[in-house]
C-alpha cells in the first residue's frame, strides 16, 4: 500500500515502512548478495565481494603491523577436539555440520548415496570457531618461553547451522578472520586481548565510518570458554545494537584442554594464557545499516570497490568519440591520485542504457561519486559531479582540474561526514534512563499499527546491579541485553559523563557502580 | 647409512640418496607446513603461507587485469547438483567429505554422537570443485547477451578424500582459486581458455621462475565433463613432472547440465560456453620441487616471505647498542626499495643464538639474502653478504651504500638465474625418443641397490598415434603418462625444432602427426 505522502525513493519499503524488507532490498539493489540453493548459505556476489577485499587489506595490515603472521588450519575439527573444553561444547557442538561419510555410491534408485562402508570412525565437525584445533597446533609449537609470544591470525569460511538466516548478519555458512596468541603471562595476554579491541575499535572508526562503544560483556554474554570477552558495539538505524567484533581474553581455559605448555626461564612448566579475536563478513551488514538510506547502498569510500563512475552522455553518435576520449583521460588522471594506501579507483559506464537509469543504478549500488560528461563539458573542460552523501538529483558543475586536484579531499569530506552523521545518530538515540518504566517504554516501539519497522528508543545507559537474573529478567521480557560495560568509544557524547555515575539497578533497585549499554540486538 | 664421501648438508637425506624423503625434511626444516590431527588435512605455517599470499596477491593482480572479478560461493553442494553432469559425478563425487547431519548430541557414554533427530534430507558434499554450485547461480544471473560474458573468480578450500596424501602436493583439504567464466559463443569461451592458460604460464615463468610446456591433455587425462583441458607442465627435480595448472574448455556441458541460457541479439535462446581454470597450493610443492637443494628451500624473490635477513653479530654487550643501531637504519633504507610490486622485505634476526646456528636456520628457510653486521662493518660502513644461490659459506664484503643500491638488481639477478638454471635442467632431462627399448629405459632408475631416489631419464618427446590403448598400455607397464601434446614453452631448447615432426607412435608404430610429453607425474 502506497502512501500518497512519501516522495517517492529508490528502495521501497522505506526504512520507517519496514526495516527488515528495506534492508534485503538495498543487499538486492546494490547487487551485494544472494541466497543459495543450499539451505542457510550465501552467494557473495563480485560488488559484495569487493566489499570484503577492501576490509580484510586493511585489518590484515594492522594485524600485521602489530606483529601477527597468518596461517591456515584445517576446515574439519575431530568430534574429540570439542569435547575437550566444556564450556565450549555447550557453545559450539550443539549447531554445526557433521561430516560421517567419506565417499558417495550410486544407490538403489540410481541416484547417489553415502557409501554405507565408508563410515568415518570419528565424526567430522566443519569448524564453527578453530579454537581447538589451533590449540593442538599451538601445543606442539610451544615448548619453551622461547617461543611466546606466538601471534596467529587465520582468514577462513566457519559454519553453524542456523536457523533463521539474513544475508551478512546470520548464514550458516560465513567468512571471518580469527585470530589465536599465546602468552607467558596473564598480564601480557591481557594486554593483547586489548590492543586487538583497539585495533576493531579504530578500524570501525576510521574505515567503517562507524562510533562504536566498547567494554567487556556480561558473564551470560561471553565466548564459551572465554574468561572475559570484550566487544565493539555500533548502533544501526533501527536504533538495534550490532555487535562488530570480539576480543576474548581466554585465560588457561584453552591450554589446559589442549596441553599448550612451556617450560619458563626457570625452568618451570606452565600453561600458556592465550587470546582469541575475530570480525566476519557480517561487518557488511553492519555498513549496510549503519549508513544506507531509502536510495540503497551508502558506502564509506574507503571501502567502496570503486570511488567514482564516469558517466558518458552522448548528443547523437558524432559527440561518442570525443567525449570517450576526454572520459578515457579524466579516468587516467583520476586513478593517478592515492586515497589512503589504494589509488583512486574509476569504472567507465559506457552500456547504451538511459542516463537516468545508469544514475539509480549506481546510487543503490552506493558509490561515492557520480559524475557525468557530455559534449558540452569536454568543451568547457568541465565535469558534472553528484555525490553519495547529497540528494540523488543534486549536481554541480566543476572545472576538471578542480575535480582531479580535489577528489581526495572530497572523498576524505564524504568519510568523515558519514562518521559524524553516524556518532549524531547514536548520541541521540542513546539516553541515561533510571526509571524501570521508562525503560520499558523506550523499548517499546511507538506504533506497529501503520508500519513494520517498530523503531524503538535505541541504546539505554541504565544501572545493573551485577546480578544475572535481573539481566536474564530484561532479556526475557524486553528482548533487550547488556552489550556491554562501556569504557570507551563515547567521549564528547552529551551523556558520556553519566557513564561511570554510581547509581540503582534499574531492575531491582540495589546499588550499582556504573551504567551498561541495554539494547535490543542483531 | 651415511657415506663417508658425501659433503655434509643441512638436509638429510639428499635428493640423490631419496628424493621423496628430502622433500618432506625440506618441508619441515623450513617450517612450512605439518600434518594435522584430521587425516589428509595440512596445517599451513606462517613462513608457508606467506608464500601463498604472494601467489595470491600476484595471480589476483593478473586476474583483475583481464577483467575478472572475485566473488564467493556456499562450501556445501547439494548431492542433487552434483548428479547432473555424468562425467563429472564419475570424476568427482565419489571420495568427497559428506555432511549428514546438523547437530550433535550427549551419546549414551557421555560423548558426543550425530543427532539421529538432525539428519538432512539430502546430503550436502564438501565441494570438491565448484562448477555445479557456481553453474546454479550462473544460470539465474544470465539472462541475456547484454550479461555476458561472465568473469568470475573464487579464492576457495576445497576437500577431495585422498588416500596417501604428501604436504602441498595431495592433502584431503587444500586452498586454491577457481576462475569460472561464461561467454555467448564458443570462439569467445576458447579464447579466455587459453587467455587464462597464458597467465599461468607468465606466472610460473616471470614469478615462480618455472619453465613450463603447455598444450592440451589426451581424452583420458582431461577433467571430468570438459570438453579440453589445457595444462602447464613443469619438471621437478627427480625429472617427474607436475602440473602447474589447468584451464579447461567446458563447452556447452554444464551450462547445459545447469541450465545457463541466455536470449542471443537475434531473440533466440543459447547455452552458453563455459570455462573454469584453476591453481592451487601444489604451487608450493612445485616450487620446492623445482628449486631447492640439499641445504633446504630455495625461493623464487619474487615469492619470498622476505627477502634479505640482517644478522647482528655482537662482540660483547658493548657492542650491542651501535649494531643495533646500524642495522635498523639499514632496514629502513632497504624497504625504501620497490621490488616488483612489493618494498624489499627485511626480517632482523636479533635473538640471542649462536650466529652459525641462525646462518643455517635462515639457509634451510630459503630466503635470498643473508647480511650479517658486525663491530667492523659498522666501522667500515659495510655489510657481509651471502646469497642463497651461492655456496653456503660464500659472502662477499660490500660498502653499505653500495648494497643498498643494487639490493633490486641482485634480487633480479637471483630470480633470472633460478628459471635459466630450471631451464637448463629441464632441456637437458628431456629427450626425442623413437625407440620402444629405449623408451623403457629412459623411464627405468638406473639403480635402486645403493639409493632410493629411483631418479629416471626425464621428459620423453615420442611420437603417439592418438590410440587411447598405446596411451593405457605406456600407463600400465611404465606409470608413464601423456602431460600434454606440446604447444609452447619450449621455444629455444636444443630439440624445440623436433615436437611438431611427423613420425610413428612408439608404442605401436602406426603414423602421429607430432610428438606428445611422456613423463612419470605427480
């Protein structure tokens, strides 16, 4: 149903019509990806892939930059490494992919089965986290002080059999990167734990164009296994909390299951302490939500795949050849200029398609800069240039050497704004709240009468008093979780001074030593 | 038994006493890559898989240039897919990993079992190569002339169930790319096969410093459902071969088996002609294969983890701070340095071993360039250089700057001599061959009383009548294969005048137009 009101948009339902149809439409829109034939799965397709690239070359230098190697272990796990660490079995070997069978046959009905005399002795589990099986690598590595620290950092597929499945945010099947270290001692492995969470905090900030709070989680919101875990929380438009990435400080928990011991410069034997931290590819479901609009795709350029399309408008065939050779060119020019450690990358959309639908084409797929060039502008050496983050009709012309010289800097001006515009957002719909029903309330979506976004209040900044059945209280009436005890990633908000008040559980009333981030969760 | 004549190497056993199991020490003493606990499965190290991220960044760079794009498809294949076209089920869907259930549960002895409750309706397959899975989707992105052709390419693990497996060269899991491509006419889909083919074969040669023959494989050597197989074949040094990397001509065959049809200009319907072409870690055994001696791994510079070593030699503590000092400051003048895409990469070798004992360890890792600094290089502002192409004891005195300024053109020189020096190896083992008797000869070890290397003649040039039962019976008493029907990498060897001659086949005598590769394989 239509309403006569709303302009019209590039992307229907609305975002205020329904959140979760507008975003499997922008992920349709601006070709990023689909689902599978096999149940849970996703196709990646090359402008969401693109996507991806851009992301882990930027983590895997700092990764490295911070000393971290890469490596690769093996896709399948032994049933008898998960059983070896309790928590974690609770966690991870209840939902995931077992491999039984090593060959298929043709069956009776001529199709193929599982060949009944090629039984694994052992069933196989496709990895859901490498915790385990990197523990038996690091135990046979690990011998003497010598060989701590070790830094470890894999980039792999991981599979758990979800249910209810959304592109990016949940597949069963997705791609990550995971990094495992181990350590001499508690204080160092401590201290990784946190410069990794500063290393997903910055890349949030700086790359995603994206505020994100971060602090440990709750006891009931941990890794299976972890002693403490720590988290990069970011808000999305629906006002509902994304969690962009984990640290884990994993105490002697993993060691101890896998044997990873060292002999000390006493020559002592000790178990290693390690770490474990990753980011998945639903980091760009995070990117969609955070910064999409009812046009579609919004994308921070130093993650688009491209920076800017050049637009060739023709006035009959005679105009083609200059205007391509003036296009051909400018896209030289263009791409002889750095943005960050990348060139500046240029498409060339020459398809004989109409020019309006080739501009709605790009402004769903959420590339910074559109620009146009037709007979008239290679002869006033001129460009016509829209950008991503402006009305999809607002254009403004440019001499063309203005537009070279100051690409960068207009790119540099689109990724800050969108992190401001972004922090605005979240600082907004963040808010102290010390009554339990105004809590209640702010969780309450407005009206479900007209519409199916059920936008609520966003992120609470309210006092728990520590005890998990308050919490457990919360989640099961409200849906609503602690993400985390914030301790950064908020300064110069207008509440950030409210943070460490000492103050009530909002539950219960008893005496509390700081606020935690409520909200509801992807 | 070791023989008192023998030079003493860092690698025991040598090539020439067993050749096989040089391999593996050679493997291990350069810490590339360990079995795992799950069978047939390999652990990639750091000093492995950096290797691989430079075979990948380049490939990826090379397949980027000719327009292809990366995307990602789902791990698991529905057994259905792989049903569909009958060569390729024949080839591929026999020892593969089968998934049968989705969740594991307490047993009755307190382990953990596959929930008989989670059984799948269909089996899903680890894939073992992905045309099925990418024919699917391929098959809903074509619609018409205008969304062709189709340029993809997938970095991916993939999983074949292999009985006897060896690191790098066959293990049950290994990672690899897969380009799949689709195209409106036939001419067009075998231009890209041998486009893609070409790539290969400047990789191996300008990177892996890797002479390699290409051409097509014979009908029983192509991959299951291609219409051709095209191949680069390089030879090892106990003169098998192995093949560097495929591209296939698919043909109509699974676009039919997927159905990926498209309307043409003229508004009738067409399948489409497909490609798929591929390499793999194998690359790394090739590599080592090709190259290494019996003091370990040598390395292409081109594909090395790091290219130089700087080894501070201390006289006492004293001299600790100056050393040290000078050799960061020769770390930093060295990555100002471009070589080919990449600075120079420096490793510093500071721990506190004994300085033979490092020299070695960094001999046996293969990395190009050894510099050690001592008290009086700093004084005489000079470095002492080794270089792994040389004998491991030879280094040369050299005035710093003069170091630093010809560290590219060294590095050039090294990679230029590695392929002349494979070049030469591989010519010299390969050899026109008419005579039955002596065929069998150039393929019997000469001895296999004092050694176990069984190294045999090489390369045989034969003529071959195109039967498939000479081919089968060479196979059968020999374990020697047709690698390809030669059309080019040879250009320039003492008998490249001789493959395109008429003659008889040698097994049976009747007429062949050209000569054919016999070689033994891995």
């Amino acid at each position: 149903m239509a309403k006569p009101e709303t302009p019209k948009t590039a992307i229907t339902p609305t975002r205020a019509q329904d959140y979760a149809e507008w975003y499997q439409q922008v992920v349709r829109a601006a070709d990023l990806a689909e689902n599978s034939p096999v149940r849970g799965c996703m196709v990646i397709k090359p402008w969401g892939y693109a996507i991806w690239e851009n992301i882990q070359r930027e983590l895997d230098t700092m990764f490295k930059e911070t000393g971290h190697k890469n490596a690769y272990f093996p896709l399948l796990i032994p049933k008898s490494f998960l059983e070896k660490e309790a928590a974690h079995v609770d966690g991870f070997a209840k939902e995931c992919a077992v491999v039984t069978h090593h060959r298929l046959v043709a069956g009776p009905n001529g199709g193929l089965i599982p060949d009944p005399k090629a039984e694994l002795e052992e069933p196989l589990i496709i990895r859901p986290t490498s915790e385990t099986i990197i523990g038996a690598a690091f135990a046979s590595w690990v011998q003497s002080y010598r060989d701590l620290p070790l830094l470890i950092n894999q980039w792999a597929n991981v599979m758990r059999w979800e249910l209810r499945t959304r592109l990016f945010l949940r597949t069963a099947e997705f791609l990550w990167q995971e990094g495992h270290t181990a350590h001499s001692t508690e204080a160092e492995a401590r201290e990784e734990t946190m410069k990794m969470l500063g290393v997903y905090t910055t890349f949030a900030e700086e790359y995603m164009a994206t505020p994100v709070i971060y602090g440990p989680k709750t006891a009931a919101e941990r890794f299976p296994g972890a002693v403490d875990t720590f988290c990069i929380e970011a808000m999305m438009q629906d006002r509902k909390a994304l969690q962009d990435g984990t640290s884990h400080f994993l105490g002697q928990n993993f060691s101890r299951a896998s044997g990873i011991e060292f002999q000390t410069k006493e020559e002592t034997r000790e178990l290693a302490w390690t770490t474990s931290w990753g980011v998945s590819t639903r980091l760009i479901g995070s990117l969609i939500m955070t910064h999409s609009d009812d046009d579609g795709l919004v994308l921070p350029p130093r993650l688009a795949p491209a920076h800017v399309v050049l637009l060739p408008v023709f006035r009959g065939d005679e105009s083609k050849p200059a205007v391509m050779e003036y296009i051909n060119a400018l896209a030289k020019e263009l791409r002889q200029q750095r943005f960050g450690e990348r060139r500046v990358e240029v498409e060339i959309d020459a398809r004989d398609l109409r020019g309006g639908d080739k501009q709605w084409e790009w402004i769903k797929k959420g590339i910074p800069l559109r620009v146009e060039v037709g007979p008239r502008d290679v002869e006033a050496n001129a460009v016509m240039v829209a950008r991503r983050d402006r009305g999809p009709k607002e254009k403004a012309a440019m001499p063309r050497a203005d537009f070279v010289g100051s690409i960068v800097s207009i790119l540099n001006d689109m990724q800050s704004g969108m992190f401001q515009k972004a922090l605005a957002y979240r600082n907004e719909h963040t808010k102290p709240i010390d009554d339990k029903r105004e809590f209640d309330a702010f969780f309450t979506p407005k009206s479900k009468v007209e519409d199916k976004a059920e936008i609520h209040g966003g992120f609470a900044l309210s006092h728990w008093c520590g005890d998990p059945t308050c919490e457990a209280h919360v989640k099961d009436s409200l849906k609503v979780t602690i993400r985390c005890v914030p301790q950064g990633g908020y300064a110069g908000a207008p509440w950030a001074d409210r943070v460490e008040e000492q103050g009530a559980c909002v539950v219960c009333g008893k005496s509390s030593p700081q606020r935690v981030v409520f909200a509801k969760s992807y």
